[in-house]
C-alpha cells in the first residue's frame, strides 16, 4: 500500500476523532512528500532518520516529528498495513535553547507601519493588522484568532466568544476599547464571505485566512520593518510570540504600577485559557525591562518598605 495512503488514512481517523492534528498534518505531508510514491514496506531506516535530522543542529522539532511519525506507524502495525517500523528506538539529545521573541513597543509600531497592500498579498492591510492586534491584545493563539466567527465578537460588550480551542475548552475574553473600536471598524469594512466559510477574518475573496498566508505576510513584515534576532540565530520572531510579549508586557506594567502581581497572575494564566499557573509561566521571559522592574521590587522590599 502506498506511504501517501496509509498517511491520509491516518490524518482522516484523527481528524475524525475530534484532534485538530494541525502541526501533525504538515509533518505527516511533508515525511510523504520527502518518501516519494514509495509502498509503506519500502520505506528505509535511513529515509525515515534523513527526514527526522532534515538539515542543521537537531531541535525540539525533532521530537515532534518523530513523536508523530511514531502514532503513524503504530497505526499501520495495528492494522496489518506494515510489518515493521523504520523509526528510530530513542530521540537524540536535544540542547533546549529556545526562548519566545519578546516584541519592544517600537517594533510593534514598526510592524503596523510596515503593512502594505503589496506584502499583505491575498489580504487587505486592514485584515492583517487586525489579525496583529486580535494576537497581541487580546493575546490570542493564531489558530483562536483565525477561528472566530462574526458571531463571537461582541463589539458591545467588549468580548470574544473563543470556542473550542486547545484541549477542547472555550472561554470568555474581554477587550480594551481600542481593540473593540478595531474590530468595530473591521466589521463595517469586511467584505461578504461565501456562506460556506463564516470566519471574522477573511482573505480579498471573502474566503478565510489560512495559517500559512498570515505567516507568510508576517515574515514579510518583519524583513520590512527590521525584526529579527541577532545574526546566526535559528529561530525567528514567531507570529505566536505576540501573545508571548502580551503576557510578558502585562507582567512589567504590573509591577510598574505597584500591583499585586501573584494575585493578577492568576487572572492572566484564565484570560490566556490555560488550566493551570505552570501553562503561564512559559509565556512570561525575563526581558531586561521585566528584570529592573522586579528588582526594584524586592530593593524596596529588602530596605523595609512595602512592596508596593
């Protein structure tokens, strides 16, 4: 039977079961796609490692592929479909270096400024920054944002409606008024969808916007605007890091204003939808800024004053 086969097989029963298998999908295309028209039978150990290393120092990616390739195979043995696995019996260690790319306000203003109707190809500069805006002040995941439908942005009352999102939970979230007016301006100018794809956010045809298309325009306007890390680093600001920098950003103003910082982490650790503090704490890095306001702190708190 043919790899490509057995894999839509596999992607059609996940998908089925209720998983998103968005990551997994990608990494399952692209294994068949480096396999050729080969038969699952033919598929070599040294194929299947090529694919996994792929180019470069190994990452925490690695993990992931072979985390999923791992479910493949154990599909196609519980069906019959294969008789062995190519896969590899343990991981390679993994230097876990990466941190989330903490955006200044200024590179946040440099990259609004950057959109135009040439780097925002296949959407209008208007849907883009409101794509922008619905991740950083709303703090959304990109797969949340792009979900949303006319029905779950109340403009009225300041809320969106996020539904079905990471492990199946919904939440409420309330918005500022400067993100309401966004999304208010952004309605009244939308253009009409097909009626089969009813998403808040669509494409100049009216069709929605696809997570490929917004990273796309993304990497686009970070070159435009001058965003990156430093030289010979591998890993590039993320459209996710938004709502990294959001969460960080709300830490810093926090401490800025003298407030009770244990007490609001937990109201940010229900806005942002996890189920617990140690979801969270992955969102918050030490920036310089966050470092200074901490310290300050605690310098008042050692000296005897409040820590207010």
């Amino acid at each position: 039977m043919k790899l490509r086969q057995v894999i839509e097989q596999y992607i059609t029963l996940k998908q089925s079961l209720g998983f998103r298998f968005h990551t997994e999908t990608r990494i399952l295309k692209g294994f068949g796609k480096a396999m050729g028209k080969a038969n699952l039978g033919q598929v070599s150990p040294a194929a299947v490692r090529a694919y996994l290393d792929g180019h470069g120092p190994v990452t925490p990616y690695w993990m992931r592929k072979w985390g999923t390739l791992r479910g493949l195979y154990g599909f196609a043995l519980a069906r019959g479909l294969a008789r062995r696995s190519p896969l590899p019996l343990s991981a390679p260690k993994v230097a876990v270096n990466f941190t989330a790319y903490i955006y200044s306000q200024p590179e946040l203003r440099r990259l609004l400024q950057a959109l135009t109707p040439e780097r925002t190809k296949g959407l209008s500069p208007h849907t883009m920054r409101t794509l922008l805006l619905l991740l950083y002040g709303a703090g959304l995941r990109l797969s949340e944002a792009l979900k949303l439908e006319p029905a779950d942005v109340n403009v009225a009352e300041r809320l969106l409606h996020v539904r079905q999102s990471k492990f199946f939970k919904s939440r409420l979230v309330p918005i500022g008024p400067k993100l309401a007016k966004v999304l208010k301006d952004y309605t009244t100018g939308r253009r009409a969808g097909d009626g089969s794809n009813p998403c808040f956010l669509r494409t100049n045809k009216g069709a929605p916007v696809s997570r490929a298309t917004a990273e796309r325009i993304f990497r686009a306007l970070c070159l435009a605007a001058d965003v990156k890390r430093p030289e010979g680093t591998r890993y590039q600001p993320r459209l996710h890091d938004l709502r990294h920098s959001m969460a960080t950003h709300c830490l810093v103003n926090w401490y800025r204003q003298g407030a009770d910082v244990q007490a609001l982490l937990v109201n940010l650790s229900v806005y942002l939808g996890h189920a617990n503090l140690s979801g969270t704490q992955k969102y918050l890095t030490i920036t310089p800024d966050l470092r200074a306001q901490a310290g300050a702190r605690f310098a008042r708190y050692a000296l005897g004053g409040s820590h207010e």
